[in-house]
C-alpha cells in the first residue's frame, strides 16, 4: 500500500532533542516502509511536545510504557498463554533520518 501513497502524516508524543521521535507504536516501521518507498514523513506537533533530552538506546526501553495486553489475546482459550512473556510497548522511537519534515503550531 505505502507504494500507492505521496505522503505519510503522523503525530507524535514527543519530539526529542536529536530530532527523533517518541510516538505511537508502529510509526517506526510505517516511517521505514515510507523510506524504501522514498515517500516523506510528515510529523504534526505543538511545541509543548519539544523535549531537551537526547534519547539513549537504555533510555528509550525505560521510558516506554507497557500495557497489559488483555485486549488482545483471550486467556480463556490458551493454557499456554500463561507461560508467554508478551510485551505491549505504547511508543516507538522513530530516528530522525525517516522523518522528512515537522510543522509546528506557530
């Protein structure tokens, strides 16, 4: 679908200080399929969304928030479930080298 596409806009929970992004998960994989198919990457965001920090490999799993992920799988069904580690990360961190251009609201 991203071949059909001219533009990818997207939003974002914070804007780092190297030009990265703390965003919703999946932005990172969507923004690596715009980038094989040299579409740009849009970010919309107010500027109370500016961060002073640099983001760090450590830092950016810390900072990230898990929810539980009842929603997704039915406990009832699966026996096996119970022994399963599953992880439900909220943010992505999207590098600044996928995203193409930020407008602000001023």
């Amino acid at each position: 679908m991203m071949s059909r596409v001219n533009k990818v806009i997207i939003g974002t929970h914070t804007v780092l200080a190297n030009g990265g992004l703390k965003a919703v998960a999946g932005s990172h994989l969507v923004a690596l399929a715009a980038k094989y198919y040299n579409v740009p990457v849009i970010v919309l965001a107010p500027l109370y969304k500016l961060s002073p920090e640099y983001p760090q490999s450590a830092d950016i799993k810390i900072r990230n928030r898990f929810v539980s992920p009842e929603s997704l799988v039915d406990y009832a069904e699966s026996i096996q479930v119970e022994k399963a580690q599953i992880y439900n990360p909220v943010f992505d961190y999207v590098p600044p080298e996928l995203i193409t251009l930020f407008i602000f609201n001023t």
